[in-house]
C-alpha cells in the first residue's frame, strides 16, 4: 500500500523545504542585489534589502575596468577542455574497470578517490616548479591538465557506477555481431551510458569552472579565468563591496544559467540507476 | 557449412578448473543441445565456442579451421542470450541491422535483408519500435533476427527460453525448431531444462561439473543412459533407482527403471506400496509410492485417471525388460 500523505504534512515538508532553499539561495541572492547598490548603499547599516536606489553603476565600472569577455573565455576553455579531456580518459578507465575488472580495480578506485582528500596546497609547490621548468605557468593548457587531473577520480568514479548499471552481455552482443573495441564504446555503450555521461561533464564543467586554488595559484594574466577576475576585486585597501558583486555576479551568471537549464539532466543522473 | 571441433579443450578459472579436458564434434547442420544442471559449465562451453571467454589450453576448429585464437566476430558465428542483450537505444531495425553495419555492408544490401529477416520472424509491424516497447516474445524474436540476417555458419543460443512464460517457451521452441529445418544451419542451444533438449535437439550433450557424461540423439539417452546421472537427469518424471537386495537379484548395484515402465495392477503385483501424493493430468496420473522397501519415493505413471487415493494400498508390476542395470560405480551394465 502507498503510503498516505496528508495535504497539511505535505504543505509542511513543501515549507520546510523551501526555507532550507532560500537559506542556502540567499548569499547568491545577496551578492546579486548588491552588485545593483551604490557603493554607500552597498556597506549601510542596517543594510537594505529592495529599497535602494537600482544603479548599473558597477557593471559598467568593472567593465571599463577589465575585460570580462577574455576572463569568461578563459573560464570556458579552461573548464569546457578538462572536462572534455578528463570524460575521453575516463571513458576507456572506466570500461575496464566495470567490464573486465582485475582483483585490484576495487583497490585502485579508492586510492584515485584518495587523491582528492589530499589538501591541494599540499602539492602545490611541486606543481608550480614542474609548470615553471614546463613553461606552462600562465597558459590555458597547463591549467586543462591540472584541473582535469584533479577531477578526472571524480569523472572515472561517476561513469564506472554508471557502466556498472549495464548488462555485461549487451557489450557481448556487439563483439559477437563484429563491433570492434572502439566501435563497441562509441555506439553501444557511450549512447546507453548517455544520461550518465551528460550528468558528469555537467558537473564536472560547475567544478572545473568554480575551482579557485589552481587557477589563482597557476596564472597571472593571460590564461585568467573568472576566479581570478573576482578576486582582482577583493582588495584589501578600499571597501568596492558593490564592484566586487558585480563582478562576482558576472562570474557565475553562465554557470548559474547552465546549471538552471540542465537541472533535469543533473538529477536523472546523479540518480541514475537507483530505481530500475 | 559450420562443424565445430573441440579438440582436448580445458577451462580454468584461477586455479579452478571448470572444464577438464574435454573433445566433442558438431557436425554441419545439426540441432545440439548441452544439457545440464546449473553450474555444470554448460554456458561456459558455450562462450569459449563463441571466443567469448579464452579457452585455457587445447584448440576449436570451426570447419576445419584453427578458430582457437579468433576474436567471437572472425568466427562466423551468431549468439542469442539469455536476456536477449538487444540494444535498447536503437529501433528494432537498427538492432538486425546492428551485425550489418559492422561488416560495413551497404545501406541497400543490409535493408532488404532486414525486411527479409523480420518477414521470417513476424516482426514487419514493428521495425520501427524499441525493445522496451515490444513483449518478451517479441523481443526474443529480435535477437534471432539480429542473428540469422548475418547467415552465420552456426548459431548458439544460450538459455534463450528461460525468461519467457510457460505458454510462449513452447511456442517459441517450436519456431526456433522450425527455424532450423529451414535455414538447415548448425545450431547449439544450452538449456538446463531436459524437456527442451529432449524436444528439440538430433544430438544431446549431457553435462556435469564440466565433464561429458554421455553425447547422442534423444532416444538413445532415454533407452541406454551410460550411468546413473544421464539416467536420473534424463526422463520425466525421472527415473526411478533402486538398490539392495532387488538389485542385487538383478546382478546389479543399482536398478533404474522409469516410471512409465511400471504398470499398474489390480493384485499379485510383483511389488507393492502406499499411494502418497499423486498427481492427476488427466491424460496421466502420477503417483508417488512410499512403503515399498525398495526406495524412498517410488514414482509411478499410470495412464487415464486411476482411481487410487492418499493411503491406499497400491500392487505394481515392473516391465522387467526395461530394467537398466548399473554397476557399484554407477555405470550401466551391457
């Protein structure tokens, strides 16, 4: 028997629900009203909240003051290749490990997820020596390989638990009607595993794209992506609380849309396979 | 053309080995069936034939040729699962079309051979569909059309009826039976289920912890099973055995004899028992005899609808010419 839901239990958990989203919705709400405030209004105390006097103000500042478009295609190729270049590694480490596993896949699994309990400062040092005798300090590429490697546990654990939700013989069926290695990925096992695929390069591209360590520690100007065209605004001299929103604003409005589009995408495949 | 030669072929697993050294011959064109109980490496035959699992040591030869080392697609076989393993994302007609393409035929030739492969198979109407939407029949078919449009030397199916209810199996063994007549292709079917194999195949290959008990057509199983398990495995319902002093009286360690061979008399039955549960089909009744100092359970067919209930006493004569008789290792006597 289904479990009865009462209307007034229901408008309950609909409430509480609510609350929990606009307590967690409301710094990102802050930042974007503000970056609407004058710097004055930005600081008053008590702060306030709608009624202020509505100012593109800043927007317009930060633009003359820096070129947002070289910091938004930085970000773009920065996150767009290493997740791009992580799925395309994964993709085979993946298959391996879900389809002709050995007695040590389960062992290598956790030590890639171990990785990313190390504190990214811990090796940043090392790091930042090999990518200056690499002369890769400062470039997009350098920083692709770095954030794809960070992510790239990520990446392999989401497809191996996707690949794992596939019937083995399926993948049979494909060697027995002639399908080679490559032909068996591209089309039987990539298109079945597409749900989960999308939802990890989805991810995956909000993680490469709001990863601040690496990218504020690895550039200086050229490969700079949004992370750092904020931060160039948080300054300690001088209170530009209102620039700073602005500018913040600016960063995450592509990912905030992209994430508002595919959030479908993203629950079905972060709950892809639980129910069957 | 399609004879497939197992020649001193072992599998091994780690350090288990699931098949000893085994050799076995199918001959072009005939129905074989690996019959039996689960676990007994009958899939596992089954998949090394197809290339899907690597075979430990020994050779296949399929028409004469060394396939031991082939890839499963360079072997000119086709292979039905068990859960069908269609490909859910592709219509029905790109799933027949799936063997095609991959042999880069072109988009003409493959086409009209899938219209033809769905003519045989009754799928015409539904080409167009997915997997998901189609019955477990339906679906069943779609995986012997994906295998029969590729004209493989020999087709291997394994359990292919086991997910299908009662009703559809018995249809579906008639149409792959049928099948088989009319494209006169080599055929290896794997089944646990001793009434497919009996039911379809020319020849049985009766199997147990990956060793050949017995190979031969239907009837030569059923009349001179070589020992005791192929006479126990065999038959339904299965073969009564017996030992001790009737045995004995028999010059033999044990004494089988089926349950048909039994008849039924009013008195002066050479053996008699009670009637414990019994089983009424109307064509046949089934009684399970206790209390007959020969065997636990002794299983009786009677023909039509005989009137015995729980508890009456019942007098047996045993056709004694159909006695098989098997020695202290279990093996048949001559």
């Amino acid at each position: 028997m289904a479990r009865a839901v009462t209307p007034r239990r229901k408008a309950l958990f609909t409430m509480i629900a609510w609350a929990i989203g606009l307590v967690i919705f409301f710094p990102i709400l802050w930042t974007i009203l503000t970056s609407f405030k004058t710097e004055a209004q930005a600081i008053s105390d008590p702060p306030v909240f709608l009624f202020f006097d509505w100012t593109l103000e800043n927007y317009s500042v930060v633009q003359e003051r820096s070129n947002y478009m070289r910091f938004l295609w930085n970000s773009v190729i920065i996150a767009g290749g290493s997740t791009l270049l992580g799925v395309m590694i994964a993709v085979p480490a993946a298959w391996s490990m879900a389809f002709v596993p050995s007695t040590r896949t389960k062992d290598i699994l956790l030590w890639m997820l171990s990785t990313k309990m190390l504190p990214a400062v811990g090796v940043l040092y090392p790091i930042y020596l090999i990518f200056i005798e690499l002369g890769l300090l400062d470039t997009r590429t350098g920083l692709v390989i770095v954030l794809m490697l960070i992510n790239l546990p990520i990446i392999v654990w989401m497809l191996y638990t996707y690949f794992k939700e596939i019937p083995g013989e399926i993948l049979e069926a494909a060697r027995m009607d002639g399908a080679t290695l490559k032909e068996e990925i591209l089309y039987v096992l990539t298109p079945m595993a597409i749900p989960g695929i999308a939802s990890t390069v989805l991810l995956n591209f909000i993680l490469a794209w709001n990863e601040a360590f690496w990218t504020l520690n690895l550039t200086a100007a050229k490969a700079a992506p949004l992370t750092a065209f904020i931060a160039s605004y948080s300054s300690p001299e001088g209170l530009f609380y209102a620039k700073l929103s602005a500018a913040s604003t600016m960063a995450i409005a592509p990912i905030l849309i992209l994430g508002w589009f595919s959030q479908k995408q993203l629950v079905r495949g972060l709950t892809f396979g639980a129910v069957k | 053309m399609g004879k497939i030669e197992l020649k001193q072929v072992t599998k091994s697993f780690g350090d288990v080995q699931v098949i000893p050294p085994l050799d076995l011959t199918i001959e072009d064109g005939e129905f074989t069936v690996f019959v039996g109980p689960s676990g007994c490496g009958k899939s596992t035959l089954l998949r090394l034939i197809a290339g899907l699992e690597d075979i430990t040591s020994g050779h296949i030869e399929i028409d004469g040729k060394d396939a031991t080392n082939l890839v499963p697609a360079k072997r000119g076989l086709a292979m039905v699962f068990q859960s069908y393993a269609l490909y859910p994302h592709m219509s029905v007609r790109k799933n027949i079309a799936f063997p095609l393409k991959m042999a880069k035929m072109d988009q003409a030739a493959i086409k009209k051979r899938v219209e033809g492969a769905a003519q045989v198979l009754n799928l015409t109407d539904y080409l167009d569909r997915r997997p998901g939407q189609l019955s477990g029949g339906q679906r069943q078919r779609v995986a012997i059309g994906r295998a029969i449009v590729r004209e493989p030397s020999a087709f291997l199916f394994d359990e292919p009826l086991s997910n299908l209810d009662a009703a559809l199996r018995v249809g579906m063994r008639m149409e792959i039976s049928e099948l088989h007549k009319k494209l006169d292709t080599t055929m290896v079917y794997v089944t646990h289920d001793q009434v497919e194999a009996m039911t379809m195949a020319d020849k049985i290959v009766v199997l147990q912890a990956g060793v050949i008990e017995q190979v031969g057509s239907p009837l030569e199983l059923y009349r001179a099973p070589r020992n005791i398990f192929v006479a126990g495995f065999i038959g339904s319902p299965k073969m009564n055995l017996i030992s001790g002093a009737e045995a004995a009286s028999h010059d033999a360690h044990t004494i089988g004899i089926r349950p048909e061979h039994i008849d039924v008399v009013e008195s002066d039955g050479q053996w008699q028992g009670t009637v414990g549960v019994s089983e009424h089909l109307g064509s046949d009744t089934f009684f399970h005899i206790h209390n007959t100092g020969l065997a636990d359970t002794l299983t009786v067919r009677a023909i039509g609808d005989v009137n015995l209930r729980h508890g009456d006493t019942i007098h047996l004569k045993p056709r004694t010419a159909e006695f098989h008789r098997f020695d202290a290792q279990g093996l048949r006597i001559a």
